[in-house]
C-alpha cells in the first residue's frame, strides 16, 4: 500500500493557503463531540428567497482566490467557485449571486449542481468551516453532507453522474485519519484510498470520469497517474511532470504540464492515455500556471481553464479557437 505523505503541488498549496482563514466574527471550529451527530445529516441552510433577486449582474470587480470552476448540469453557465462566492458567466454576461457569498473550496460541478467546502461568508450565522456541502439550487441553499463545523477540504473531487465522491482529508477529524478518501455513496460513508503504485512524493488534484466514479487521475509533481479502480491502483499516464491540474470529459483526460518552462494543455484520450495530443492554447507565462480545468460533460466541445494569476478562458469547439473571459480576474 502507497505510504501516504500528504505533499500537496506547491502551486496547489499556494492556491489553498490564499483566501482560506477563519472569518472574524465567525463561529469557530467545534469539538469533535459536538459534530458527530450533524456530519451525516442533509438539513438545508436557507439563503436569499428567490433566484431572480439571489441571481443578479455582476458589478465590475476583480474576483480574488479562485478554488474551482466548473459546468453544474442544472444550469448553463460556467461557474467561478472565489473567495466572496459564486461568478457565473452566462449568455456573454457575468453574474453573481447576492447572498451566501461563501469562501467555497473544492467546489465540485455535478449533474443536479455543485458540492463544495469552505468557510462562510463574513457575518454569517453558519459554522465554521461549511464541512461537506452540497447546493442544488445554485447555491441558494446548502445542503449539509458530512463534517459540517468540523472540517475544510481544500481538495475534493465528484463523479458528475454517480454517486463517487473524492477528498483529501489534511488533519484528523472525529472520523478520517489524515489520507484520500472515497465515497461511493455520495457522503455517507468512506473508504481510504490505497494509492498502490503511486509513484510520486507529492498529491494534487484528483480528476473523476463523469459516467464512471471509479476512474481518477491524480495531478503531481511527478506527472498524473490514473485508475480504474477508485484509486486502489494507480498507473502513471504518458512521460509528464509537474502537472498542475487535470480534468475528464467523457472520452478524454485534460492535463496540464509544465515542460521546459512552458505552461501545456494535453488531451488524453481515456482509452490509449499514453498517447496525449497537445492542444493550442494562449500563450502563458511560467509564472502564471493553469490551475483548473473544467470540461463540459454534456457539451464534449466545451472546456474551460482558469490560472494562478485568474486569466479564465473558455474554447466551444474543442481548443480551436479560446474566449478570454477573465483578465487577471476583473470582471468589467
């Protein structure tokens, strides 16, 4: 079995330690004692009314601590996971939502709408941190999963169509040791993740098949490495390293490497995935990293990727041709 050291990407750990401290003013992390018995509960946390007044357009601003991207399969926009809540690009337009404006991590798109962790937004009566949550109204509410005031995952993963859940769980809870764990139940129970032939010294993001939660891929220093069995085998995927993200469509694995100091997009297809295609991309410097892709599982052409430096863009016919949606953030 993989001896776990949890050495995340120094890139993905800058992108965690931003935007991710506790609230003034907010609840503080409780007792495990006073947890347990909330963790598995699915209560709703109520937020604005209705979506007209809790979706509106988005006044110019510039979006800070981006945690995740991602197409949710209840609605058509690209949603922006930031430090003060959900940006949703719609129809040639930003929005935003104007109540629980949460500091959402590991946000996760999922065919019925998202799951996330995170702390809540400053003045908020929720504690703190939010655990596992998971939104099917585009985060009007919340539903409480698993760990909820217990526990903030930086790192969690989602099958868009089952039931498969992924996370990496960096400190001791009232239930998981340190490690990567699987949930083949959408929360309700877990299961360490072996990692056998991990042959790595560091973990990153892990990347879940849309149709088949057994399928990851997992972004490291020493390149991505995919199983087709919820990760109790790993096998390293083509000659890459340093690979900051990653991402599945339905017949592809997106990757992201540095190679020679210059930021790539590979396309993996899932059934020879030692033989990557590189895709045309905008330049980007080296010090201005991809950290998120996201691909649409319900429209195989389109494909979004965000960067440390928060230059989003977005391709709708499979790479030919990308949109810049954001630059540097700035929403104008």
């Amino acid at each position: 079995m993989f001896k776990l050291r949890l050495v995340l990407v120094p890139i993905l750990v800058a992108i965690v330690v931003t935007g991710c401290s506790v609230q003034e003013g907010q609840e503080q992390q409780k007792p495990a004692s006073d947890v347990s018995n909330e963790k598995t509960e699915e209560q709703k946390i109520p937020q604005a009314e209705s979506e007209t007044d809790f979706i509106i357009k988005a006044e110019p601003q510039k979006i800070e601590h981006v945690h995740g991207i991602g197409y949710p399969g209840n609605d058509e926009g690209l949603y922006v996971a930031s430090h003060h809540g959900l940006k949703i690009f719609k129809n040639g337009e930003w929005l935003e939502t104007t109540d629980g404006n949460h500091d959402y991590m590991g946000f996760q798109a999922v065919e019925d709408g998202f799951f996330a962790s995170g702390h809540p937004a400053e003045g908020s009566e929720l504690k703190n941190p939010l655990g596992l949550v998971k939104s099917t109204d585009k985060g009007k509410t919340l539903d409480k999963i698993a760990f909820y005031g217990e526990t903030d995952f930086h790192f969690l993963s989602a099958s868009f169509q089952d039931n498969v859940l992924y996370l990496i769980n960096e400190e001791p809870n009232s239930e998981l040791e340190r490690g990567v764990y699987v949930s083949k139940d959408r929360g309700g129970a877990w299961e360490l993740v072996e990692l056998n032939g991990l042959a790595a010294n560091s973990l990153g993001m892990i990347a879940v098949h849309p149709e088949n939660g057994g399928t990851i891929a997992m972004s490291t220093r020493e390149g991505v490495f995919v199983s087709n069995d919820y990760g109790k085998t790993m096998e390293r995927a083509g000659d890459y390293q340093m690979v900051t993200a990653a991402a599945y469509s339905k017949g592809s694995l997106y990757i992201t490497p540095v190679v020679n100091e210059e930021i790539k997009l590979i396309k993996l297809p899932i059934e020879k995935g030692n033989a990557g295609e590189e895709m045309t991309i905008p330049n980007l410097k080296y010090d201005n990293p991809i950290t998120y892709i996201a691909a649409d599982p319900e429209q195989e052409d389109r494909i979004a990727f965000i960067t440390i430096l928060n230059d989003l863009y977005e391709s709708r016919d499979g790479g030919k041709t990308w949109n810049q949606l954001l630059v540097n953030g700035r929403i104008e």
